[in-house]
C-alpha cells in the first residue's frame, strides 16, 4: 500500500479539545480511537472538518485508526 505515515498529519499534538486530522495524497473515509489496551473509545465515519472531538476523553495516550481507500493508518495522540 502506498498509505505512509507521512501522509496522515494530526494537531494539535497534544490536544485538548479537537483534534484535527488532514491527508496529502487520498480521502479520509473514517476514524477509531482505542485506548492503549486495544479497547475501541470512539469510532467516526467522514465528516468535512476531519476533526474528532476528544474533550470527554481523560489524559492520557490513545491510538487512532485512520482509514482511507488506500489503506488503514496508525498514530498515537496525547489528550491533555
């Protein structure tokens, strides 16, 4: 798959509220948020902003699954 990490670019990073996601080079479809354990915390299918609100999560470190087309790509994020 050509779906690289560098394509995917989250911010904040840390966040506290929003966080955004932008791509370079393809069409978000969805995002899944699992805690570090695996568990799924949130799931959210395209929305034009590419944007998840986090605020309700606690601090801490997560996992977000961003899925495209062209693939599925993998990235922590802080929630301060």
């Amino acid at each position: 798959s050509n779906f690289e990490m560098d394509n995917v670019i989250l911010y904040p990073n840390p966040v506290k509220n929003i966080l955004n996601i932008t791509s370079k080079n393809f069409s978000i479809e969805s995002f899944y948020v699992y805690s570090l354990l695996g568990e799924l915390i949130m799931e959210q299918k395209y929305n034009k902003s590419h944007s998840i609100d986090v605020s309700s999560l606690s601090e801490g470190i997560y996992i977000i699954e961003v899925r495209s087309i062209n693939g599925i790509n993998i990235q922590k994020f802080i929630k301060e």
